[in-house]
C-alpha cells in the first residue's frame, strides 16, 4: 500500500512520463535557474553591505562642556584622547576632572571608564594628575613632574592599549581594555590647544544591504521561484494534471469551527498574554529607529539575527500603525485560526475516514487545541508561529507523498526555513522532512531517471537557501558570527540540560501552571497511546492511513529532540506543539474508541490515565504571567476548596477508576461474548480525553472571565483589551497613579507642630534614627524557572530607587535617615524601633483629613512611608507577621484645638502592606472605608518583638494628589521600559538607539517586586544590558505610585531618572556610510569587564 493510502491494494501504475520539447525545456530551465539561484543566495551572507559610522569628537564646537553618549556596546570600536599638560595646568589650583567616560560621582566610573583627574595642592601634598583605566592607573604623579608642553595620550583599540606621557616609555596593555563610555565628561572651562577626544562607536549592526547585495537577492529570489516553476512543469509530465490547492468544501463554516474561533477570538480579548510579550513588543519598537531588530534588553543590543526575520519586522510594521495590544497580537490570533482551518481540512481528511467521520475524534482534537493553546500562544512570542509552520510543512510533505511530486517537498523547505527563522524552537520542522525523507528519496530517484539528479534536487536546494535572504538581507556574515559569540553570555544552556525545562513544569510558578502541564501531559499521553497501539496493531491504527498516521508520530517523537537544541530552557516553547497534539488527540480518540478499544477494562485504565495526569496537573497554580494574573483564582497554589485540593479528589478518582478496571478484569471470564447494554455502552463511549479538555478549556476562560469581572473597575487584562477597542489603548497606564509631590500631599497635624506631631501622643522604645541602615528587601524565593532568569556576578538590586536605606541629612526631629520617595528632610520626621532593647510603643497627635472638594471626595487613600515589618492581611485572609501600625480616625470638637482629647475616637483600622519589607514603602488605607464623619487620623504603632530583625519605622500620613501615569510620562518622553512591562505600557515610547548611541531615558517602569527581580538581573551590566550604562550615566528616585482601585495591589514602581552631571548634553555625532564586506569584522566586542 502507498504511504497515505488506507486500503491494502497496490498502488495504480505511473502514467508513461511524457516525452515533448515543453518537459525538456522545463529541465534545463530547473537545472540552470536552480544553480543561479543556489549561487546567488548562497553568496547573500558574503556580500557587501553598507554601514553607517558614527564618531563622537570631544571638544565639540569648540566647547568643553560634558557631553552625553552612551555606548549600547558598552566599549567603542576605538578611543583616542590627547590631554596637554596646559589642561592639567588649568586644573592644578582646583583640582577637577580633565577627561572621563563617565560622570564624576558615577560609583563605577573607575572600575569600568577612563578618568583623568587633577588633585589640587594641600598642605600634606603637591598638585598631582591621575590615570585610570578600568581600575588600573596608567599614570600617578606629580603636576611639577610632568614636562613643559608634555601630554598624555591614549588609543584603546580591540587588541591593545597604548598610553603614553610625553618624556616616558609607553605603556602597552595587551587584549581588550577599552573603556565604558557613556560620554565625555570634563572639569576644564576651556579646549587648549591639542585637546582631543575620539571615540568611535560599534555601529557594526546599524546597516543595509549594498547595491549589488540588493542585486543579489533579488535575482536569486527570482531564480529560486522559476525553478520551482520548471519543477511544477516537470512534475505535470505525470500526466495526471493540476491538483486543486485546497480540499473540497474548504470554506463550509461547521459548529465546531464557531467553536473553536470563537473560543480564540474571546481568549484574545480576556485570555491571558504570555511571558515575553514586552521583549518583543519593545524590541519591535525600537527597530524602527536602530534600523535592525536588536536585543534591546540584554547582549550588548546586538541583532537576533538570523532569527526573528521577518516576524519580528511584522510586529514593527503592525506597532508602527497602533500599539494597542490587540492589534499587535493579531499575528497570534491568525496563526491560530489558521492552524485550526488546517487541522480539520487538511489534516484530518489525510489521516482517513476514521477521523473524517467521526465527530468524537474531531471534537477532543478541537478541545485539545484550544486546551494547550490558550495559555501558550496568546502574545507576541514565535511560538503560534511555529505551531501553524510546523503542520503546513508535514502538510506539504504529505501532499508531496500523495501526488508523488516534487514542488510540495520544496514548499515545505521553504515552510520550514522561514519558520525557523521566527525562531530557535523553528528547528522542529525539519522533523516532519526527516519524518517523510524515505518517501521523499524514492520520489527524487524516480524522477532524476528521467530529468537528472540536478533538475531534480537543485530546485529543493535553492529553495532551502532563499531563507538566506531574509536572515542576512541587512546584516553580514561576520555580524552574524559576532552576535552568536556574545550570546556566549548566559542563559545558553546546552543540549544536556533540557531536564530543565521539565523540572520547570513541575514548579508551582507560571512556567509550571497546571494549564502549561496539561497540554504537555496530554501530549506525551497520546503519543504513547498511538504508538503502543501502532507497536500492537503491525505498524497502524485500523482506520488510519498508515503513511500519514506514522509520520505524524514520529514528527512528533523526532521534535522533542530537536527543542533540546534551544538555548534557554523555559517551558513556553511547548507552544509549538498545541497543533500538533490536536493530531495526535484525534488518532488518540479513533485508537481508544470502542471500535477498536472493546475491552472495558482497558477504556478503564484509560480513564484511570487521564485522571492520573488531570491529578498531577492539578498539583501545580492556576499561574498567568503579570498582570494577567490579577484576580484569577488560585493564581499562586494549587486548586482547593474548602481546604480539599483539587488534585487530591483527582487522585481519588484515579484509584477509583483503577478499581472498576480491575472489576472489569476479574468479570471478564464470566461476560465473555456477551454484548452491554444499550445504557452500558453509551457509558462506554464517553471519552474521558474529550472531557478533560472540555473541562480544562471551560475553566481557563471563566477563570479570567472571573478575574476581569472581580477587578472591575480596576485594571485587568479583559478590561483594557475592551478599552483598546474603543479607542483608550494606553493599557495600565490610565490606572496607575502617581503621587508627585508627596511632600505637598502631607497632612497637617492638629497640635501645629511638624517636628513633634509623630510621638507627641507618647513615644517609647522609638527614635528619630530607629531605621536600620540596608533595607534592601528580603531575597525572594523567586520560582526556579520563571521567565528568563539568569544567574549574574553581582547582587541585583531587590528595590526600588531610593527604598534600600543609607544615611542623608539631618531631618526637623533630629532624623539623620535617608527618606524614600523625595520626602523633604526639614518636613518629614521619622520614628523607628531599631536597634530599641525594650518594648516600644508609639501613637502621634491627631492628624486633620481633608475637607471634601469639587469632586466630592476628599481624596482616595491615606498613605505612610514606612519601613520594617508590619503585620498584614491580604485579600486571602493570610497574615504576614510583623509589627503592629493602626490607623485610628475620629472626629476633632475643633480642628484648631491642639488638645488630642478634642477628638472623638470613632474606630480605627489595619492599612494594607504591599510589601516588600523591610524596604520603605508605603501602607494605605482607603479613604472609602473611614467614615465620613471622621475628619482626623493619628498612627498607633507598636513592637512587642525583641529579635533585631522585627522593627518598624513611620513617617507622618499624607492623602496623596495624584496624577494618572499617562499624563504624567505622556508618549514623548524616553523611558525605560522594562521588558517584562512593555505591553502593559504601549503609549509609553522606549528610549530609542541608532548607530550604537542610546537616547537617555527620564524614567523607568517596573514589574512588581519579584518580576523586578528578574528583570533587573537581566538588564544588568553582567549581561550587557541598559541598566549597565543606565547606572553609569543617572541617578533615580521612586515616584511613589498606586493602582487605581485596587490599593493592596502591587502593580509595580516608576523611577524618576535625573543626571550625575546635570550640565552635561547630547553629544554631537559625526556619522557616515562606509561599505563593508560581509567578512569584515572590527575586533570582538568586550564581554567581561
């Protein structure tokens, strides 16, 4: 029998080839436009392609003002600096700086920069001029040393280093030692003669293909296409005429498709958005600036290529139109509409007329497919695309089998190589050509008999090379190298560690929800169901087409190799698989249905399976990513209600169900040959496959339906999805306020006095300077495997700007504490229990509310600045243990009556903790829930602990004036998005780069504290990322922020950022174009400082 035949008859005779000069026309066609284009897109990564250059010259216009230029490279190509000993003179009597690559005040500037500085004469030591670069000091002398119309000079290049001062022997540092720059920053009021400063950036990436390059590609994507015409014409020599491109009744529009499609498109309302939404969506952005699609947040910004050609380049077109997240997730929600149009008219007629007419088989396909595809491949990230390219390649493979020709296999090269170039995890497509390479061969031997070998295969290979078009259009071969040596830099876990991936599974984090495990469960069930019941049945499921059927399980079976061969690990690249295991569920349903599965006791131990997988799926969070996760039920452990968890009941179903199979076996021998009953075999028909998924599919949407409906009005994923839709598409923007001057927000106490009013209500075991001084947050136990975590050198920095502690001025209560959020010290007194060896209570004076004002509120929250740990309760009912902060309300006799027994105590109230502690942040209480006639609050604070690490500390309650974040950040200004945020943010722009040169950002937004962590950690200077020049470059503040209508939320933080020399500007950058060879390589980038 044929491959993709059902019946055992021998397949009919080929038609005697035809024999006319049209076919041999068609060969010699096949054979030299295959080799032209085998050529020419084989010559695309080589060829030359046009760069542009950019060189900052420092002094600029004749000035010596600082400038501001950031290296997304970290380290220029070259640096040269001439200092003449009349700058240094300039300096002597002052002291300053004569030349920096990063501001003075930078902590790191002399661990990773070149500074030159002048320590003016003191009493104990003449003028002296300092040379350091990157922690090594070239020169340390005196100024009366150096010679008269001396200088110093400096050339940093990628293999070398040279200093020199005029009248001494060179230093030569050999390797890299070029130094960060993140401008050029000087003490000096004026350019003597010979001052100079060259740096010239790694623009290496910034380019476009040159003229003959074009040429090339464009001829060689010509080629390709006529020899895959002259192969369609020599496969006509068949005889047996075109066949039609789409099956029969393709367009009939089924119940179940209403189903399926209607299922995505609510999803891709309400559904939640997947883990690197806001890496690609950003990346994305910032490639319409930059000129090419660069790793924005990580590896120095170099390119992705070859991956994410051209998918990446749709997201930029479809943001450059809206950033609205539903718009620009539409390429996920096509993908997976199509891949069910392929699914149920291609796919299913291919593998027989068991699954064409069975609407069991067809339906647990549909629910299987929406079961794993809804919580994979609902973002931005390559893998619907991948899924959908995967099946139209094993598509195209088998039509290539069916019809015995040729064209579908090099459509299906083509299918595969552009897939791979979405992405890394593309490579499984190149099982489905391994999987029918045996057909595939007898179809090229048979026809190379009559066209040769060359018109035969040269069409295939120009085909599988065309791919090169696209992966190098803009970049060369030897950028392309260099990108995948600075990828070197973690994550890049080898083959041997794809365990990883499956522990991850198993964790109770997003990686590990049990929406993730149970798609991937279902597949490695029915792949062992098909391919026992394949081992059993002589190499078929009855009823399948043996060829198809085959080929779908060892794709299936070859992929899971193949993704081992990815760099990172995480487990959302089981997306991929979400069509694929819709096939496999349908062969599933025909190979346990009762036609072929009779034994009851086996459609038991079946049913026992899938309720054992459900149970241990079960076991994991109902987790989504972010903010996708707000209000979901179950979002941080595992289903229970009432304390009974669900995967417990699960498991005892499991030992239920394994009871009525050991039932049936031991009845067996006494109902042999007996027939069930009518009801008894309805029973039996069920299938327990069919609905778990229904069940699973059922509560992936009502749980965000649920989410959506809880928050409202507040943020949600659901509810900004709507309003994108009706035109507000800023996302969480318009719900995050931000208080922008606290200081203006403070209440005013009723005693008058600022200084005393904290502990004028009686103060003991606490003091002004009770704070300890490192608040850094607690270290979270972050899952193991959640998104893109990586291990670095250094610690990464658990808090907000300004929330870690340390010391600053002295305060109006004698405070010397360093205050977060911009607290003005001379108006902002503090109180804490630190370092107290007794007991400690605290209660302050009463405090006046605000009167009601024009919009009929008096404000939404009361808000206190504290640090150290509170006790809590969350929206669960969990308490996290700390110390006690009440907010007692009253109502005062006289607002002016600075007596506290004036006012009338009407109840008091616990405010809500955020966290992280002992960070400071601030405790809220919703103004909604004091009464109205209450027009006075006063803190009751009290630490009964005596272990060092239980203390608190508390700063006067303020009423904060907010303003939303869009209004205050608006769409101009550069931020620092980071990517864990960027979707939820589309209104706000990314910083831009171009040419190596980043744009300096004025805030950054960040995830909540535990997505902070990570996301910090990737974008540090470990890993060449922003924050590696950003920290360089700025200081930040924390703006103190609140999520509209949902108080106890911790949405995230916005950081202010303002210049370490605020007179420096944005340099002037000398640029060109310059054409390189695509060989052409300027020196390896530095990676390890």
């Amino acid at each position: 029998m044929t491959d993709s035949d059902v019946a055992t008859t021998a397949p009919p005779a080929l038609p005697t080839p035809q024999r006319s000069s049209g076919p041999n026309r068609a060969r010699i066609v096949a054979i030299v436009a295959s080799i032209l284009g085998i050529v020419l897109c084989g010559s695309v990564p080589f060829l030359p392609i046009e760069q542009d250059t950019a060189v900052v010259n420092w002094p600029q216009a004749g000035s010596t003002k600082s400038v501001e230029a950031p290296l997304v490279s970290y380290t220029p190509l070259r640096m040269e600096a001439s200092i003449p000993c009349a700058s240094i003179s300039e300096l002597a009597a002052t002291g300053g700086t004569l030349v920096s690559t990063a501001p003075p005040g930078a902590a790191d500037a002399r661990r990773y920069g070149f500074v030159a500085t002048v320590s003016p004469e003191s009493a104990d030591a003449p003028a002296r001029v300092d040379v350091v670069l990157r922690d090594q000091v070239l020169l340390s002398t005196p100024v009366a040393d150096l010679q008269t119309g001396c200088a110093l000079t400096l050339a940093a290049e990628p293999t070398r280093t040279t200093f020199s001062a005029t009248g001494s022997e060179p230093r030569v540092i050999e390797g890299d030692s070029r130094p960060q720059v993140v401008g050029v920053f000087s003490d000096l009021d004026s350019a003597s003669a010979g001052l100079n400063v060259s740096i010239e950036a790694d623009s290496r990436f910034t380019s476009s293909p040159s003229v003959i390059k074009t040429l090339a590609m464009i001829l060689g994507a010509l080629t390709a296409v006529v020899s895959l015409f002259a192969l369609h014409r020599l496969d006509n020599r068949d005889g047996r005429g075109t066949r039609k491109f789409l099956p029969a009744r393709w367009w009939k529009f089924t119940v179940l498709d209403g189903v399926v499609v209607g299922t995505l498109v609510l999803w891709h309302f309400i559904g939640a958005t997947t883990t690197d939404d806001g890496y690609q969506f950003t990346m994305a952005r910032a490639s319409e600036q930059s000129g090419y699609m660069s790793n924005y947040f990580r590896w120095f910004a170099v390119p992705e290529t070859p991956f994410g050609t051209p998918y990446y380049n749709i997201l930029g077109l479809l943001a450059h139109v809206s950033t609205a997240s539903p718009w620009v997730r539409l390429p996920a929600l096509l993908a997976g509409i199509i891949t069910w149009l392929v699914i149920s008219r291609e796919v299913a007629p291919r593998l027989g007329a068991a699954i064409r007419g069975n609407r069991l088989a067809l339906w647990t396909g549909a629910l299987v497919f929406l079961a794993f595809w809804l919580p994979f491949n609902n973002g931005l990230r390559p893998e619907p695309i991948v899924a959908l390219g995967v099946l139209l390649t094993w598509c195209s493979i088998e039509r290539a089998v069916a019809t015995r020709r040729l064209l579908p296999v090099a459509v299906a090269i083509l299918i595969a190589g552009f897939t791979l170039t979405a992405g890394p995890s593309g490579l499984i497509c190149f099982a489905a050509l391994i999987a029918g390479i045996r057909p595939i061969m007898r179809i090229i031997i048979e026809r190379a008999r009559t066209t040769g070998y060359i018109a035969a295969v040269g069409p295939l290979l120009a085909a599988g090379l065309s791919i090169l078009i696209p992966a190098f259009g803009d970049q060369s071969l030897a950028a392309v190298i260099e990108m995948q040596r600075v990828h070197s830099i973690s994550p890049n876990q080898p083959w041997f560690d794809e365990y990883l991936r499956y522990q991850y599974l198993f964790n109770i984090s997003v990686d590990g929800s049990l929406t993730r495990r149970f798609g991937v469960f279902v597949m490695v069930l029915c792949l062992g169901v098909c391919t026992a019941m394949m081992l059993r049945k002589g190499g078929r499921i009855p009823g399948l087409a043996a060829g198809p059927s085959r080929r779908v399980v060892g794709l299936t079976i070859g992929a899971l190799p193949l993704l081992m061969f990815s760099p990172t690990k995480w487990t959302h690249h089981f997306g991929i698989f979400a069509g694929l295991t819709a096939v496999l569920a349908m062969m599933t349903a025909v190979a346990v249905g009762t036609k072929l599965l009779r034994s009851p006791r086996n459609r038991a131990l079946f049913a026992a399976a899938v309720l054992f997988l459900l149970a241990v799926a079960f076991t994991g969070s109902n987790s989504y990513y972010y903010v996708s996760s707000y209000s979901v039920p179950w979002w941080d452990k595992p289903v229970s209600i009432s304390g009974l968890g669900a995967s417990t009941v699960l498991l005892g179903l499991t030992v239920l169900m394994l009871g009525v199979a050991a039932w049936y076996f031991f009845r067996e021998p006494y109902t042999a040959g007996k027939e069930p009953s009518a009801k008894h075999a309805r029973l039996l028909a069920i299938s327990p496959l069919t609905i778990a998924a229904g069940a699973m599919v059922l509560f992936e949407v009502l749980s965000m339906a649920k989410g959506a409906i809880t928050q409202y009005p507040a943020y949600s994923v659901g509810r900004a999805n709507v309003d994108a839709v009706l035109g507000q598409h800023c996302g969480l923007a318009n719900d995050v306020l931000l208080e922008t001057d606290p200081n203006a927000s403070m209440l005013t106490p009723l005693s008058g006095s600022v200084a005393t009013a904290l502990s004028a209500g009686g103060a003991t075991g606490f003091d002004p300077n009770g704070v300890a001084s490192d608040l850094r947050a607690d270290k979270e136990a972050t899952a193991t495997g959640g998104a893109n975590t990586v291990d670095t050198s250094e610690d990464t920095a658990g808090n907000s700007a300004g929330t870690g502690g340390g010391a600053g001025q002295t305060g109006v209560n004698g405070s010397s504490v360093a205050l977060p959020f911009g607290l003005d010290p001379a108006t902002t007194p503090v109180m804490g229990s630190y370092g107290q060896p007794s007991p400690g209570t605290l209660t302050s004076d009463w405090y006046q509310l605000p009167d009601v004002g024009e919009n009929a509120t008096r404000g939404d929250i009361i808000s206190i600045a504290t640090a150290g740990r509170v006790r809590s309760v969350d929206k669960d009912g969990i308490v996290t243990y700390g110390q006690n902060v009440e907010v007692e309300y009253g109502t005062a006799r006289g607002v002016d009556d600075a007596e506290t027994d004036a006012v009338e105590t009407l109840g008091k109230i616990a405010p809500l903790d955020i966290g992280p502690a002992p960070s400071w942040r601030n405790l809220r209480v919703p103004l909604d829930q004091i009464p109205v006639e209450a027009n006075s609050i006063r803190l009751v604070v009290s630490d009964y602990d005596s272990k060092p690490d239980q203390w608190v500390a508390v700063t006067p309650p303020r009423v904060p004036k907010t303003q939303k974040l869009n209004d205050v950040v608006g769409s101009q200004a550069p931020v620092m998005l980071d990517w864990a945020v960027g979707l939820a943010f589309p209104c706000q722009r990314p910083f831009d780069h171009r040419v190596g040169i980043a744009e300096v950002p004025e805030y950054r937004i960040l995830p909540d504290h535990s997505g902070a962590l990570v996301t910090s950690a990737w974008q540090d200077h470990y890993g060449g990322g922003p924050l590696g020049w950003i920290d360089l470059l700025l200081t930040a503040q924390t703006i103190p922020s609140y999520l509209d209508n949902d108080w106890a939320r911790d949405w995230g933080s916005i950081e202010k950022y303002t210049p370490i020399d605020p007179s420096a500007v944005p340099a002037q950058v000398d640029e060109a174009t310059v054409q390189r060879s695509g060989t052409w390589n300027p020196g390896s980038m530095t990676m390890v400082f």
